[in-house]
C-alpha cells in the first residue's frame, strides 16, 4: 500500500494499521501481537483497536510505534507458524538485552547459545568469541560468556528454527517469562510490582512472585481513581466469604491501562470468541466501554488449522545460514518475475544492530536442495530420501487444482521459512503512513534451476498442467463384460497384484537388507524366509492364473466357446486348495514378527536397520503392517467369495465352485483368526510406541489398544489440545513435540481402575465436555463435536468395566514420573542445564520425520479413531485404476490407486514398486458431485474437507459402489460397523 492511500485512512481505526502491518508481514497469528507506543503523558500504552488512530497518536510525527508480543502463550507449540515463534524467538532477545527477562546464569547462558546458533551456526571458536564480542546479548554477558560457548558448542546441526524451539522453551519456564511490571502498593504502604499473565494477576515483590490470583478464583476487576481492585470468589470449602483486595497505583492512568491489559488478557487466554460490544446506554454512562478486540487464542489456532494457507518464505537478517525453506526450488525464469519489497520504515529502539523487521526476501533459491520433496496438485509427495517431510504442503502448478491440505502444513519443520531479525519495533512516519506494504504471492514449479525435474509428481503424467486427458472416446475404445461377476473378479486381480507387491516388500526388500546387516541373528532371517518365501512364491503362480483368466473373460485371449472362461470360481477353488497347505507357514508369520521385535530390542543396530528400510519410498506402510499382510488377504478372498455366492443364482455353474472355496477360506479364517487379532494389537502397540516418547514398554502382555485421538483439556491456562491414547488398563495424555520426529511427549496418565466418568457441559460451560474422576486426580476434556463425544464416553466407560474386571489395578505405565511431566506441561521450574533441557527428548527423533501417521492425521484434523476402525480398515482395501480430476481443472488422468491404512495412495501403474504420493482420508467426506457442479460423467464421486474437493471416476457401477464403500469406512467413523465375522471378537 502506497503511504498516500494510508494517510487518506488515517481516520480509520488502529485496526486497520495493525492488519497492514500482519499483511505487510504475512503474519497469520499476528493477534499474539500488538502497536505499543508513548503517550503525551511519556506513559507505555497499546494502541487501541477500535478507537481512530488520529485520537490517539497526537503527534505523529514523533510517535514511534513498536510492533512487540502483546500475549504471551503458556506453551510455545501453541505457535503453529515458524514465522511467529521466530518473532517470540526476537522478543525473548530483546528481552534478555534490556534486563526485562530476569534469570539465572545458567539459564541465560543456554538462551544465548541457542540465539547464536540460529545466527551464525555450528560452534567455531574463534567465530563465536568475536560475535559475543561485538554483540551484546545479556547486560552482564562478559562474566558468563565461558557458559555460553560451552553450551554453543553442543548444538552442532541445529537448524535456526529449532534454536528458536528450544529458546522458547526455555523461556516459558522462567518466571519473568512474559511478565511486565507495574508499581504498586498494598495497604501497609509496602512496594509491590502488579503484572498479568495467561494464568491471571500476578503479584511481585522485586522479582520475585509472592501471590498469583487465577482466573477463576476472579470475580471482577475494577479500579477507582488511583486503586485497583480484584475481587475474588467465595471458597465454599473454608466458609470464606467474598474477598476484596486493593492496590495503589501511581495515578487514575497507571490504574486504568494496567486494568485494560487485564480485561485483554482474561478475553484472549480464556473466551472462546471476541466479546460483543455492549449496547449504548440511553441516558448516561456509567464505567468504561472499554472491550478486547480481536481474535482469541482458540480462535486463532482454529484459523490457522483451517485455512489454505501459502508458506511464505521470511528472511533471518542476522543469520548467516542460508536457508530458503517452506520453498521448492524456483526456475530462474520464474525468479526473476518475483517482485521485490521496498522496506517497511522501522526503528529499533533499544537494539541499533537490528534492522527492517517483516521484509519478505525476495525468491533467490538455494544452494542445497531444500529438506522436502515439492508437491503438485494439493496430494503429498512420498519423500525421496530419509528426514524428508511426506506432508509437507505446497502451491499448486500454475494456480490450477485444489489447494494443499492446510492440516499437513507441518509448522514445526525445522527447515520452514525463515525471517528478519530485530526487535519487532515499527514507526509510523511523520504523514502516519507505513511505507512498502506490497504483497505479492510466490508459486512453485518442479524443476530446479537447472530445469531438471525433482519429484516424480513433476512428470507430465501427474501434474495437472500437463496431465494425460481422457475423453470419451478413449473410454470407448475398450469393450469390457458387464456382468457384476466380472468386476467382483477384476477386483480380485488389482488386489492380488497390490497384495503380491507388499509380499515383495518383505521377500526381497526387506531381507535383501536384513542380509546384508549382521546386526540381525540368523534365526530370525531364516524365520522371515522360509515364511514368507513360499507364500510368495505361491501367489506369483496364482496371480499368473486371475490375470489369465481375466484376459480370456474379456476376450483378449483364445476363448473358442463362449462363456467357459466368463467364471472365476473354479480359479479360486484350486488356489485356496492350495493355499491350505501353506497354513504351517501362515502361523509362524505372528512368531516373525514377535522375533523381529525381539531382536530390535535388543540390538540397536537392528532397530536402526528396520528404521533406516521404512525410510525408503517402497515400505509405503510401517514395516510390520507388510508382515501381516498374508493373514489380512485371507479375510479379503473371504468377502470377495461372498460377494460371488450372494450375486450367483444357486443355478449358476460357478456357484457350486465359489461355495465350496467360501467354505475351506472361511474354516482357514476360523482357524487363524485369534492368533491375527493379537497379532493385530502388538502390531498397534509396537507402532505408537514409535510416535510416543515417555514410555519405557508400551506393548506389554495383557494390554489392549482402545482408541486415539485428540480432545481439549481443561486446565487453569484453559482448552488446550491434548493426544489421547486409550489402552485397557489406561488413558494417557500428550502433547505433540517440535522435534524432528514430530513424535508426542507424555504429559500424564489416568489409570482405568476405580475411574468414573460424568458428562459435565453445563458445569464447565465448555461444549462436547465430560470430566474424569480418577484415584489420584480428575481431568476435565472436551470433544470437537457430539459424536466424537460419545464415541469417547462409550469406549472409556468400555475401558473401565474391563480394568475392574481385572485382579488389581495397574498403574505402572509410564517410565517418566508423573511429577516431572506435570511440571513439563504445566510449568514448573526452570531449567538449570542442557541436559536437563534434553532430558525428555528420546534417541528415537532421529528416525526421520513421521508426520504422515495415522496419530498425526487425528492430530491435525482433531478427530480419533479406534482399534474397531482399525480393524475394519484391514478388511476394506481396494486397489484399481481411476480417473481424478481436481476442482478448477477440465481434463481426468489415469492413476493407479490403493486404498489402505485410511489414505490412497498414487501410482502411475500397477507396475510401479511404491507410490508417488498419498491423501490421508480422515476427517474427509465422501459424496457424490451435484449438478451445479457441472461434471457430466457416470460413475463419479467427490472426496472434500473444507475448501479441498477431488474428483474420481470409476469404470462401472459395481467399482463405483466399492469405492464408496471402502472409502466411506475411513472418512464417516460415525457410520462404522464391524463386519459379521469380528463382532463377537470386541
């Protein structure tokens, strides 16, 4: 915005200015933020959302205005944006220079050792003895600057956002943290400092807190002239009645803006939306008018969960570390069309080294390639190497198609954007004007500087600007039966091809690694191989068998009479005759992977082989999900051969066939079938121990897998978002990490034994809330929605009957002591060094990056699933050719697609050894188009959350139905029913 449209505005409100400025910054969580400036009477002040600025900027031509953190959130990973923990990051410096945020030297030594890192990199000594020596960090830095190099040298290989991470999360534990003093008196006369932080008023006396008034112990905050009043709420539990307590502050100002930062603070941490204006009295006033004005913090992390938005990249002025991530390379073509911003005019006060704060750099590339794979077309690129980000979001080509899916933006990547540093102050120029608030919008294209393609999402067959159309005239080129049979059979055949890649997986793989590694005993390769080699070996022959008889079916083959090849049944009969006898070999598949296990637990170098493979592109799947395949593909030659019995008429040729194969597959299902439902449980217990760090031995005997998901809990700082694991003996809450592992950090646990659970909406005035009373302490938790309400209620209430039918309670779970974790999440005491800094992180973050699992999906799409989900999703696996189109595009390409685990996954053809990218499917909805829509083809349904619609065409009705069917089972939990064969079994 030019500075003469903004001076035509001047008589706007301060909202206007502020939102230039977020807009300038491009800067979606800028409500953390606010304008401070100096009043006529030299008095620190906010400026005022709603009031005009000309009211009260009097001298504008010498008003500097500083853009500074306004609220100061009790955890730092409620920031979803790395732009906004860096501008935390800035203010925590700044704070830290200016004797604002008072510590320990222990603790400001690791502050300034992460600050450095972020500014100038790994640890060098002379490099790092001249920075300390020309930059001032603490006012007393010379006397502790052996601490900080000690500390600098042991963050080799930290990227600059997670210097900012663990800045923060030092930060947030000092008591000062945040705090802004102001003086005061009590009624002895004696001199305290009054401050207000998310949790409620704090008292000091220097800098020390001696009182805290929380929230809800607050009746009402007033002030008369120059005495400021809290009166607190009754305590029926000491007979105590309603409490008044007076302050003196220095005048009627001093009462009235530290009563504002109050009133701002208790809406932004504790209302769930912006509080409506009052009515205008008709008569006179009484009192201020006075009222927040802008976004709540829950507000705000919903805006940012929800919306589309582009990760633009933000420079870092002083760090020396070259770093353009949240970008893919640009064409240089395409760099030199990027505009480039003039500079906001900004001044630093208290910091002359800083510079213009909220500059976006212009788009200049990088020297290394940056940490994720680019994506087109808003579905996730599988990354290409281990530590990349599989859901890593990104623009569309050209603009064209749906756009990214904002859950999976993945704020926490250590390589996201980067920005300008200094202490986040702006002026305002003499004519009020901000200079240089161009926007602009930066595209991806899949190619490097060099024009050489970087993911195979690039190549013309799955991008959309140059995808492969298909009219109808190419449909029609093939004629193909349409006897419902033969599309039960051709599901059979893009089954077994997808079911015989996933053996590959573990047959060639995986033990050509395993081979290869001593680090695997001998017992246990030749366990895997003489399991699984002959199952597939045996599965080459019968998919040879489907695929022939599918091509006579069609006619692409010698069929010399009519209708001797349109069957399937006799095939199906031969091969689980045969498969009969590999029954020995199906029930050492569950001792596979319990020696698997084993031998990782005892080996590192084991764990980290099997870590290492399911980093590559062809393990798709956690690796033990391949081990129970063959056991998963029984139930499915079961439902396929019940698909063929209902739709045969008794009179049929191939009925008498596809009976007699229904009954020997459903007697092997019988007889396996326990031993797969255990199976199924360790499997699931093994893989959330990879996503939890807190846990000594997750999968211990005796103990089942519920449900998991997210849910709100209820503490004195308000709603937070919690990870809530449900086993049979326990509930286990969380709170997701910014690690490199994104994996989720126990915070405590509530054992299901003596546990009572009570509906408690009303009581709390929180939605969707219910409160659990456990033995030792009572938690409450809201869901997102009703249902998801109830389908918690009903599982934990499930969970407590089966603890109390137990001998004795178990409440030895966690390996972290419950004290120490409530101290992580709630606050407690600084730390006094690195390690215990690291303490809590584990060994297992550098197993590269796990943001695509099933935990992190619920995560981002605040939703939950349950081991019945799980269990329905093994039974309901399809695999086929389909046609997608996207919302804003005309033409359909062809993909091969497999739908397993709640995702699809993309191929370019079946032939293909892993896919080129995935959509996880939860949260999503499952329709048909409407005719506003205007897609004019048969056999067309929609998948869309939010704003992100896709459209997918099948062959026939039949294939149609099925992948409704199949995909309605990972999208509408509400609407999930276990299968005949499993009821029985939960």
């Amino acid at each position: 915005m030019k500075p003469s449209e903004f001076h035509d505005k001047q008589r706007s409100p301060g909202k206007v200015l502020f939102d230039l400025v977020c807009v300038h910054l491009n800067l979606s969580e800028g409500d953390y933020f606010g304008l401070e400036y100096q009043d006529q009477r030299k008095m620190t002040v906010w400026l005022d959302l709603l009031k005009p600025t000309l009211k009260q900027i009097r001298r504008p031509k010498n008003t500097i205005l500083r853009f500074v953190v306004k609220f100061f959130p009790p955890d730092h990973t409620q920031l979803l944006e790395e732009l906004t923990r860096y501008l935390f990051a800035l203010q925590i410096k700044h704070d830290l220079a200016c004797g604002h945020l008072i510590c320990n030297d222990t603790s400001a030594a690791l502050m300034v050792s992460h600050i450095i890192q972020s500014e100038i990199g790994d640890f060098d000594e002379t490099q790092s003895w001249q920075h300390l020596l020309h930059n001032k960090y603490l006012p007393d830095q010379d006397a502790i600057r052996d601490k900080i190099t000690d500390c600098h040298r042991k963050h080799v290989g930290q990227t600059p956002a997670e210097s900012d991470y663990q800045l923060l999360e030092i930060a947030r534990r000092l008591e000062m943290y945040g705090v802004r003093l102001h003086p005061a008196k009590d009624r002895e006369g004696t001199k305290l400092s009054l401050a207000v932080a998310h949790i409620g008023v704090l008292v000091f006396q220097g800098y020390t807190k001696i009182n805290a008034f929380n929230w809800s112990k607050v009746r009402k905050l007033s002030f008369k002239r120059k005495r400021f009043l809290i009166k607190l709420r009754a305590d029926p539990a000491q007979n105590a009645h309603h409490d008044t307590l007076e302050f003196a502050m220095a005048s009627r100002d001093c009462c009235k803006i530290f009563w504002k930062i109050c009133v701002e603070y208790h809406a932004f941490f504790r209302l769930f939306e912006e509080p409506k204006p009052k009515p205008k009295p008709i008569l006179f006033t009484r009192g201020s008018s006075f009222r927040f004005s802008g976004r709540t913090q829950k507000q705000i992390i919903d805006y940012v969960k929800d919306s589309e938005l582009k990760k633009v990249p933000f420079e870092r002025k002083h760090s020396k570390i070259l770093s353009n991530s949240g970008m893919s390379p640009q064409s240089s073509s395409f760099r030199s069309q990027v505009p480039r911003e003039s500079a906001m005019s900004v001044q630093v006060a208290d910091e002359p080294d800083s510079t213009r704060l909220g500059r976006r750099a212009e788009c200049n590339g990088s020297e290394e390639p940056p940490a994720a794979t680019s994506t087109t077309n808003g579905f996730h690129d599988i990354p290409a190497a281990p530590g990349s980000d599989p859901t890593q979001s990104r623009q569309n080509h050209h603009g064209t198609g749906s756009a990214p899916d904002p859950q999976f933006l993945n704020p926490e990547s250590p390589s996201s954007e980067d920005s300008p540093e200094g202490s986040p102050h702006m002026v305002v120029n003499g004519n009020g004007s901000v200079n240089g608030l161009a926007t602009g919008s930066i595209g991806v294209l899949g190619q490097s500087p060099e024009g050489r393609l970087l993911s195979p999402l690039t190549s013309p067959l799955l991008t959309d600007a140059g995808c492969v159309r298909h009219d109808d005239e190419d449909e029609a080129r093939r004629k193909f039966p349409t006897d419902k049979a033969y599309f039960i059979a051709k599901e059979l055949l893009t089954t077994e091809r997808t079911y015989l890649k996933d053996l590959q997986v573990i047959t060639e793989s995986f033990q050509s690694v395993a081979g290869k590694d001593e680090a695997f005993p001998d017992s246990v390769k030749n366990l895997i191989s003489a399991s699984y080699d002959p199952v597939y070996k045996f599965h080459q022959g019968f998919l040879k068998e489907v695929e022939q008889r599918l091509a006579q079916w069609e006619g692409r083959s010698n069929a010399h009479i009519k209708g001797d090849y349109q069957r399937i049944g006799d095939v199906l009969l031969k091969n689980i005759q045969g498969l009969r006898q590999l029954t020995v070999h199906l029930q050492k598949h569950s001792e596979c992977l319990v020696e698997l296990e084993r031998a990782c637990r005892s080996s590192r170098k084991a764990e980290a082989a099997c870590r290492d493979f399911e980093q590559q592109r062809v393990c798709y799947l956690p690796l033990n999900i391949f081990l129970l395949r063959p056991l998963h593909r029984l139930l499915h030659y079961k439902l396929i051969l019940e698909r063929l019995c209902k739709h045969y008429p008794p009179t049929h040729d191939d009925f008498r066939d596809c009976r007699a194969a229904l009954a020997d597959i459903s007697e092997m299902v019988l007889q396996l079938q326990g031993a797969m439902m255990k199976m199924e449980n360790f499997q699931k217990l093994l893989e959330l121990k990879k996503d939890l760090t807190g846990i000594d031995n997750l999968a211990i005997p005796g103990r089942e897998f519920i449900r998991l998901g997210c849910l709100s809990k209820l503490s004195g700082k308000g709603l937070q978002q919690r990870m809530f694991f449900l086993f049979s003996d326990s509930l286990v809450y969380t709170s997701r990490g910014m690690t490199p592992s994104n994996q989720f950090k126990v915070h405590g646990q509530l054992p299901l034994y003596g546990m009572t659970i009570r509906e408690s909406e009303e009581e709390w005035g929180v939605p969707h809330s219910f409160t659990l009373f456990g033995q030792r302490q009572s938690v409450v938790v809201a869901a997102s929605c009703e249902s998801e309400m109830e389908r918690w209620v009903e599982d934990i209430r499930m969970a407590i009957d089966l603890a109390e039918q137990t001998s004795s309670p178990n409440t030895d779970l966690l390996s972290t002591s419950l004290s120490d974790n409530k101290l992580s999440e709630d606050g407690g005491a600084e730390l006094e060094s690195e390690d215990e800094l690291c303490g809590s992180r584990s060994s297992l973050e550098r197993q590269g990056h796990r943001g695509n699992t099933t935990v992190h999906v619920c995560w981002h799409r605040n939703t939950s699933v349950s081991m019945v989900d799980f269990s329905v999703a093994v039974e309901n696996q399809l695999s086929g050719n389909l046609l997608r189109k996207f919302k804003n595009s005309n033409g359909w390409q062809k993909l091969w697609v497999v739908f397993t685990n709640f995702s699809l996954f993309f191929y370019k053809s079946h032939q293909d050894d892993y896919p080129l990218a995935s959509l996880p499917l939860l949260g999503y909805s499952v329709t048909v188009p409407s005719e506003s829509e205007s897609i004019h083809k048969d056999y067309v349904f929609k998948l869309h959350f939010k704003s992100h619609v896709y459209y997918f065409r099948s062959e026939s009705e039949y294939t149609f139905e099925r992948w409704m069917e199949v995909i309605r089972s990972a999208t509408c939990s509400a609407s999930r029913s276990l299968p005949s064969t499993r009821k029985d079994l939960y």
